[in-house]
C-alpha cells in the first residue's frame, strides 16, 4: 500500500519521524535490525546523527555580531524547511521529553557543538547562547508544528529583528 493510501481523519499521512521504526529504517539501508543498534543505542540517536549530517557545521557569515546573528538564524530557519528535517527535529524533541537519555544525546551531540562555535563567534556566556539557540529553534519548531509548512521569509526576518534587539548590546551576564 502506497503512503497515500494510508489516511487518518481523511487527510493523507506522510510518512515522518513517527513512522520510522528501527526495523523501516533497517530494511531501507539492507541491514539487520541488530545492525543499527549496535551502532546507535535508539531511534532518537539514529536521527540525531541524521540529523548532525543535514545541519553540517554552523556556516558563521559575516563579520558584525549582527551578521553572524543573521545568518545563523536563516541557516537554522532554512535547514527546518527542508523536506523531512524539520519533522525529524520536532519528533526526536517530542521523544526528548520524555526521555532523559535522548535529551542527553540532543544536548551534547547535536546542541553543544553548536552553542560551543556561537560562544566563540559571538563572545557570549553560555547562558546567553542557550537563550539564542532556545528562542530561535524554538520558534522555528513551533511554527512547523502547528502549520505543517516552515515559516514564511517575511517573519524569519521579523525573527531576525526581535532577536537582535535583545542581543544587540553585546555579551550579557554570564
């Protein structure tokens, strides 16, 4: 049966993160079940390095605080828009929350290393980068949430402006 012809409450499923099991994403590589848990100890894991490979390494543009800013927050905004990552991204934060080994692989494999380059570029306290990455990621999730579709260039470069206006003096308190 094709993935159109399964429907719930009349709309189509598309296939997502909900959806892929162990055994779905085995069968697609040609490996045994016992094969992709050898490597990875869950799902979550298994996207989480699905996920580190779409995002590749942060592109940090630009010279000013407010282009590295800029930039980064439309790399993080473009790279929820593509077809299949966002979903994945909202499913494994979905499975985090109740799962404190997920959220621990969240945190150090896909978050720290990312947080860590924005420290640097940036000059802010860890605090203060969590905060960026806490309110960036978190709109972008939710808009994808609630509508399905990534959000609009219009109010990404509305995300751009609050965001910068609260980072805009620079380092904040540690």
């Amino acid at each position: 049966m094709s993935r159109h012809h399964h429907e719930r409450w009349g709309q189509p499923v598309q296939p997502g993160y909900a959806c892929a099991t162990v055994e779905r994403i085995a069968a697609a590589a040609g490996v045994a079940k016992s094969t992709v848990y050898r490597r990875r100890p869950s799902k979550g894991a298994l996207i989480v390095d699905c996920l580190l490979d779409a995002f590749g390494p942060a592109p940090l543009e630009g010279t000013s605080r407010a282009e590295l800013m800029t930039s980064t927050i439309r790399w993080i905004a473009a790279k929820i828009a593509e077809p299949g990552v966002g979903d994945a991204f909202a499913g494994v934060f979905s499975d985090a929350v109740s799962d404190p080994a997920l959220r621990e692989i969240l945190s150090t494999r896909l978050q720290d290393p990312y947080r860590l380059t924005l420290q640097d570029a940036l000059g802010e306290p860890e605090k203060r980068v969590l905060f960026f990455i806490d309110v960036v990621v978190g709109v972008l999730l939710h808009r994808r949430g609630m509508t399905g579709e990534p959000m609009a260039d219009a109010d990404v470069a509305a995300l751009v402006e609050m965001v910068l206006a609260h980072f805009a003096e620079g380092p904040g308190p540690a």
